[in-house]
C-alpha cells in the first residue's frame, strides 16, 4: 500500500517529536534522580581529594615559556599535516608541488631559526645560567 506524500512527510516529523520528548524526559529523569538521591553537605567549598585535606593554596605560578613552547609546538606540528598531504598527492603534484614544499619547508627554516636566535627555545631559567 502506497501511502500519500503529506502523510510520509507527517510521520517522520511524528518520529523526531517523539525522540525529542524521549531525550528530554530522559534528561529531567536524571536531573531530578540526582537531586533526589544526591548528598547535601554545607562543605561543598572545601577541596578534598583522596581522603586528605589540602594545605596552601593550589595556584602555581608558571612560567609564561611553558606556554610559549607549547605555541612553538602546534605551530611547527601544523607543518607535519600540510606535509602529509603533500606526500598523500605527491604524482599529481610533480615538480612545481616539490618547489612549493621546498619553500614551505625554508619559509619555516627560517622562523626556527629566528626563535632560536632570540631566545625563544631557551627553556633555562635565567637564574641558573652561568655568567661569564
């Protein structure tokens, strides 16, 4: 039996309201599951992990190098994704794509030099250098 067009059409949105309210009954279920059997304690504010309380304050202070260093490593690890495509399509390419990579490959030469020159890599506190 071969069913009308608007009548298909009404089904399927029949279905989706039908999910939605699943979803959304599911959602209040566990929301008010976990109210209901939930502990209340007025010591909500107090860290507390592994059966031991924490002493001082759990903010360090970290270098802003560490982030720097992680900058430097997404930076240059994007050049393993464009040079993987590159050898993904490498026939297709021929000499001008070799040229094109080889300048990639020099352009970012050249800026890992530069950090290096300017003390970007340099991950040695400046304390514990050695004047001479």
């Amino acid at each position: 039996m071969i069913m009308p067009k608007n009548i298909e059409v009404i089904s399927h949105y029949w279905a989706f309201a039908v999910f939605i309210i699943i979803v959304l009954s599911l959602c209040a279920l566990m929301l008010l599951g976990t109210y209901a059997l939930g502990e209340r304690s007025r010591e909500k504010a107090i860290p507390y992990e592994s059966g031991i309380n924490s002493v001082g304050s759990a903010r360090l202070r970290l270098s802003a190098k560490f982030y720097l260093v992680a900058m430097f490593f997404v930076i240059f690890d994007v050049e393993a994704l464009y040079l993987y495509a590159w050898s993904a399509s490498i026939r297709e390419n021929g000499w001008p794509g070799l040229m094109e990579v080889t300048f990639f490959i020099l352009v970012l030469l050249i800026g890992l030099f530069y950090l290096a020159r300017v003390g970007g890599l340099d991950w040695t506190p400046s304390r514990s250098k050695r004047h001479t």
